[in-house]
C-alpha cells in the first residue's frame, strides 16, 4: 500500500482490489476511527486510490480482473508467498491478457523457496535481519526501530523494480513478474555493517545514546531541558563544534587529537561534552550550532509534527473526506518543479466499484448481477 500510494500520488490510477464486505483489514485497525470500519490508519497508506471490492476466487471476478488487467500498465499484490499463483496473478497468467503488463509481488519472504507458504510482517523482519541487536542501548533488551521501516523500504524498493520494468515493458511490449521480499529488503538495508561484518568478522554492536558506530562525537547529549543529537562526522565538524560551545582547548587536547583518538576516548569525551551541554537548553544550542554544523533538537512525536518547519515546507496537508471536511495527513516527500504532489483522501469501501467496472466496459445489468452474487 506504501508503495503504490507513491504512484498514486505522482499521477497513476491506481484501482485498490479489496475483498467484498470486510475490505481491506488495515480499514479495522485502531484505534482512530472516521466511521465503522473506516480507519485513519488506512488513510496513512492509500490516499489518491480508488476502491473496487472483488471476489478474486470466483470465476466472475477473475474474469473482471482480467478485464481490468487488459487495459493496465501494472498489476500489484502484497499476499503471501504462495498466493499470488493460487489466484492468478502472475505474468504466465495474465500476459494472453496483456503482454505488456509488469505483475509485481511483493511478499513476506519471496515466492520460489521454502519460505513461500510463511506468513510474516515486518517485526520479524527486523529481528531475523539483525536491526533488534543494533537498535537501543546497549544494556536494554534487543530493540525495533519504532516504525515499521521494513514495510515502507520494501514497498518503496517494489515501486522502483515496477517502474524500471515498466519502461522496458513500454519499449518492448513485453512485461514480467517483479519479486520483492521484506526480509530481503531487511537484509538490504545492513549496508556498510553487513560488508564490515562479511569481510572483515566485525559485527557491529549497540551504542550509548544512539552514537555512530565508528565517529565521534556523533551521538545524543543532555541539555538543560532535553536532549541535542549532534554530529561532527567530519573533522571540520569538530572544529566547528569545540570553537562554538565555547571550548576550543578541546581540540588541542591529546586525547581528541585525531577522529581515532576521539573514538578511542568516546566515554571522556561524552562526559566532558555533556557537562557542557548541560549548561543550557536545547534552544540556545541550536541556535549555537545550526547551520554551522550538523545538528538537531530530539523531538516527541508531537513535536515534531507541531515543528513550524514543517509548516512552511508543506509537509502536513488538508483532504477533504466525507466524515471530515479538513483531515489533516502527510503530503508526500517528492516534489516536481517544486510543488507538492496534489493528495485526496482514501476511497471508501467499494467507492469506485460502480464506476470502474463501467468504465471497463460491464452495463448496468452485469453490474447488478455481480451485486447479487457477492462478487463485488
């Protein structure tokens, strides 16, 4: 749903399917409600779309689905491993439907091992890959992240692999199945810890304060009245920082001569550094340090969507829905010619299944028949 709300928003139409009835189960999760069964959390995923309710497991809505897949660039499906065959939903299945047409799955652990029949969610994904023993502080049980991030990379990565076999496809009409799995994804994103670890046996460890694996400082440090993250990942950096808290003997100091000098003594220096920061708030640090190095206050959720910045980036946007006339949600983070992307609130269950099937071609009497048969 992540992934897809991006095309969504760049311009695609993009036609959920959902199961007639219940619809999708992320429209039941809480505990934010607009109605019954009509969830603010599936307005995170799905703005821009529309809502077509079909029964992919009767003969009826498989042949609507091959109906709607003769005129669509992409097909898309986030089942389980083994699911997508079961329905009918790959590109040896539907390319006598459309040739060009790129079919992309993106399941919990891929579709051709002995994974495929695993249900799996992103939580396991961080803690089978590793991120729970990098996460948190070091005497603290492992650790998640505190957003499901596997789910939003993997839908993101999905997008890029659908895009890239859409141009081919376009060039040379033919189409193809495009795999992404969350573990896969979860493996991925260990980057410079996974080739440190695979050539060289350094596993990488937990830090205090959330610091750099290999620089400091490049961690959090107590103010006044809450916590700085600061980071001097360069040695500019800390020439900046030493002259601008006032302390420019630090980098004259043996002890913080060099960065290896600096990561060999990281616990002095904290303590030295948090003696300092201690000495005022958050606000007259960054009013010290921003701009001149990297540096940011650390914010409550709250906070951060209340940050006046983001105001004036125009990262929190307005739809108008049927139960609330300005629902406040996230614009998305790309912005062409220097616009955001335009948004529109999630459909309602089955909102467009009138209106889609249509335009595909079915009458009024097909429409009604699919009604009474509970394939829409």
């Amino acid at each position: 749903p992540y992934g897809t709300m991006f095309l969504a928003q760049m311009g695609a139409e993009v036609i959920k399917i959902e199961p007639p009835k219940a619809g999708d189960t992320a429209r039941a999760v809480g505990p934010h409600y607009l109605r019954k069964g009509e969830s603010l959390y599936f307005q995170s995923f799905n703005l821009n779309k529309r809502s077509l309710t079909l029964d992919l497991n009767s003969v009826d809505g498989k042949a609507i689905l091959h109906r709607l897949a003769a005129t669509s660039h992409a097909v898309v499906n986030n089942l389980r491993g083994d699911l997508p065959e079961k329905i009918g939903l790959t590109y040896a299945q539907l390319k006598d439907v459309n040739p060009a047409l790129v079919c992309a799955h993106l399941s919990a652990y891929g579709r051709d091992n002995d994974r495929a029949r695993w249900p799996g969610y992103d939580y396991l994904m961080q803690a089978e890959a590793g991120w729970l023993s990098l996460t948190g502080e070091p005497d603290a049980p492992p650790t998640r992240a505190g957003l499901s991030l596997v789910d939003f990379m993997t839908g993101t990565i999905m997008t890029i692999g659908l895009l890239g076999a859409l141009v081919d496809a376009q060039r040379s009409g033919v189409g193809r199945d495009v795999d992404v799995d969350l573990l896969s994804a979860a493996i991925h994103q260990t980057s410079y810890p996974a080739v440190w670890y695979l050539n060289e046996g350094d596993v990488t460890g937990r830090t205090e304060r959330s610091a750099h694996p290999s620089v400091t400082p490049s961690q959090m440090f107590r103010a006044a009245d809450g916590w700085v993250f600061v980071m001097a990942q360069l040695p500019k950096f800390w020439d900046v920082l030493v002259e601008r808290i006032g302390h420019p003997g630090l980098a004259t100091d043996e002890r913080f001569a060099t960065p290896p000098d600096r990561l060999a003594n990281r616990d002095a220096l904290t303590v030295i550094l948090d003696g300092v920061f201690r000495e005022q708030p958050v606000a007259y640090w960054m009013e010290r340090l921003a701009g001149h190095m990297p540096v940011s206050p650390v914010y409550g959720l709250d906070q951060a969507l209340d940050n006046p910045y983001l105001q004036s980036t125009g990262m929190i946007d307005t739809v108008s829905h049927p139960d609330r006339e300005q629902l406040r949600v996230l614009a998305n983070p790309i912005r062409m010619d220097g616009e955001r992307l335009p948004n529109r609130s999630a459909p309602l269950l089955g909102a467009d299944t009138e209106a889609v099937l249509a335009e595909a071609g079915f009458s009024a009497t097909d429409i009604e028949s699919f009604k009474s048969k509970g394939v829409v």
